[in-house]
C-alpha cells in the first residue's frame, strides 16, 4: 500500500509539468504563504459624525463590531451595529473616524478593531524577543504577576489580531505578551520564509515562554488564533518548558491541517480532494522544493499526533460553526475527545476568527467563566475527578 501510495505522489508530482500540477504548485504556495497582500475592494457611500452607509453585501450585513481598514494606511474606522437595511445599501454606526476615512477611501473589512495596543492598555510596552533565528518584536502589558497570557496571531495576520484578547486577559488581572514570530512579517525569516503550519513556528512560543521566566512568569495561559492555536499545542506537546504552560484559550484553532486545506481549497471552487492531495505532495522533498519550501511538512502525521496526544491542561475553544476556513466539525471532534478537559463555546456569526466581533460581550464573559472555574475556584465535580486521576 506504501508503495502504491507513494507511485500515486509521484505520479502527481511529475504532472506539475502540466496546467493541474501547475495550479497545484500555485494552490500550495499560497496555503504556506505567511502573508497576504489585502484587497481594498470596499468604498463607503455616505459618511456621518456616527453613522456610515455601504452597499449591502456578507461582510457589511455582518452583526457585530469591525475595523475598516483604509488602504491609506493609519488606524482603522471602527464599524458599529447595523441601523438599517434598504434598496442593497446597509448604514450602521461609526463608532471611530480617523482622520481620512471619507468616500473617496477604499477599504477592507477585518476583524481586527484597533491595530494600537495603547487602546486596550495604556501601559503597553515594546519589546523584542530572541528566538533561534533572531529577534522578534513583541508587545508587553507587565502587571507584575506571576501568570501571563501569551498571544499568538494566526496566518496573514498580526499582533493586532490578538489585542481582542488582550483586553480579556487584563480583565482577569493577567500580565500579557503579544508575539510575532518567524516569516509573519514582523518576526525573523527562515530560509525559504515560508509558512511551516506551525511545524517550526511553535519553537518561538518557547522563546516567548523563555522572555516571560526572565520577567518572574512562573504559569502561562496561552492564547492562540487559528495557526496560532496550532503552535500553541504543538508547544505542550513538544516542548520541555511546556510545563509552565497551565491553560489554553483557542480561538478558530486550525488543528487538523488537512481538513483546512480541504475546506479552503472547496472556497475558492476547487474540489476538496485537493487539499487532500496537497497534504500528502508536501510531505515530500521534490514537491515541497516546487512549493518554494526548505524542507517537507509532513501534514498528515502531524494532524494526527496533536489530535491524539495528550492534554493535561484546560483548553477553552471559541469558534464560529460557520467558519468557511476552518471546519467547526474539527473542534467539536477534538472537544469530544478530550471532554474532562476541554470547553468548547459555539459563536453563530459569519467569517473566520471573528467570534468576538459578533458578541464581544459574551466572548469576554465566556473566557472569564472558563477562567475562574480552573484557576480562582479550583475543579469541581468531573474536573476534580480528573485532576484526582
């Protein structure tokens, strides 16, 4: 059978020489591209002190709060609740106004709300982290405790992703360290500078780890976005400092890379045995030569150890059953695999990592209950059971 298997990927490898090997190729160097450039396709018809109107499509329809990002650069308009829907246009609140937004700006819709971390704390600091392959900026809110929250942004992304949950974190009194890490853009690169679906980038949430020990950390709790949420595993379950690491808060958590690819490549039009096929070409060295890669990702063996290995530790996983990017069935498999110790919260909103957008009110309260069950009231019931185990 591994014979078979392997003439099949070959067989397909040397098919790149064709148009589907070729879209292939493509289709594989962008699932590992670290970054996107973003598409300012979105221009306002109207613009108040406090409201603002759009042409009515899925993202302006959206409930919930977003940031509209001018591709001007600077901070982001912040767009509130919808007021009301008429003839395909949709006005909603305009909760903040920079300076240029005005309707000759073009635009994008994100989930992230402020790209400043002075807007969720005041006494954030700058800070630089060094991981094997150099320094990596970072964002430090020092409290003074012994337990941190680490914040880990997903592909494409940025530290700002993140700040939606560092507003949490300071709720629960949590000292905060915002990374960047190797090829996102901010971080050091690689040589190949590629995304490595956190098969290498987990090694700098143990350089985080290292930064927060040297600051008197002693117990982490480990936020994690996505590709995010894959590192932070990948760092409990490989790391030796692991064992600072006493909690998990996964947001859309990207835990079984094959379904991701499957479920990304069926967005785009593609037939999902794609992904599928993408997967398995990666994990060897000519495709992943093609793909522009150092060395193979072995996809498949990977999904497969973080989804049966070992927990120990009290995970909360936030996701939106409607996430086109990354499945909602995945956390619910892995949640009923590892029910004494996982929480899983359902969000029914629209796009991927945007669960708090849709109801900041409820994401907040559900980290905090999550939060205070494990770490200020101590188990009870089954979790006492467990712990007893």
């Amino acid at each position: 059978m591994a014979s078979s298997l392997s003439s099949v990927l070959r067989a397909g490898l040397f098919g790149a020489a064709g148009v589907g090997g070729a879209a292939l190729i493509w289709a594989a160097r962008e699932a590992t591209s670290p970054t996107y450039k973003p598409t300012y396709d979105i221009v306002p018809l109207e613009i108040s002190d406090d409201q603002i109107l759009f042409r009515a499509s899925r993202r302006t329809l959206a409930p919930g709060q977003f940031g509209f990002h001018l591709s001007s650069g600077g901070p982001p308009a912040v767009i509130g609740p919808v007021v009301s829907v008429q003839k395909g246009k949709v006005l909603r609140q305009l909760l903040f106004r920079p300076a240029d937004l005005s309707i000759y700006s073009r635009g994008r819709w994100s989930g992230i709300v402020s790209v400043n971390p002075l807007s969720v704390a005041p006494d954030a600091t700058a800070a630089f982290i060094e991981t094997s392959l150099g320094s990596a900026p970072a964002w430090v809110i020092d409290r003074g405790t012994n337990c941190w929250a680490i914040h880990v942004h997903g592909q494409g992304s940025s530290k700002a992703q993140t700040l939606r949950g560092v507003e949490s974190a300071s709720g629960l009194g949590l000292s905060s360290l915002v990374i960047s890490y190797r090829n996102d853009g901010e971080g050091p690169s690689s040589k190949d500078a590629r995304c490595h679906l956190g098969e290498s980038e987990w090694h700098d949430i143990e350089a985080a780890l290292q930064f927060v020990a040297e600051r008197g950390g002693t117990e982490c709790i480990v936020f994690g976005w996505s590709l995010g949420a894959t590192m932070a595993l990948n760092a409990v379950q490989r790391s030796p400092l692991a064992r600072t690491i006493k909690g998990l808060v996964m947001v859309s958590p990207a835990l079984v890379w094959e379904e991701v690819l499957r479920a990304n490549a069926h967005h785009h039009g593609w037939p999902r045995v794609l992904g599928s096929l993408m997967a398995r070409l990666l994990a060897l060295s000519s495709f992943s030569r093609l793909v522009g890669l150092e060395a193979p990702i072995d996809v498949r063996g990977a999904d497969r150890t973080r989804v049966a290995g070992d927990l120990g530790i009290p995970v909360l996983i936030i996701h939106n059953k409607n996430d086109w990017s990354v499945p909602f069935e995945i956390s619910t498999r892995f949640a009923q695999a590892h029910e004494d110790w996982i929480e899983l919260v359902e969000f029914d909103c629209s796009g991927h990592t945007q669960e708090w957008n849709s109801d900041p009110v409820w994401w907040n309260l559900a980290v905090r209950r999550w939060y205070e069950n494990w770490f200020r009231s101590g188990p009870t019931g089954k979790q006492a059971a467990t712990a007893s185990e």
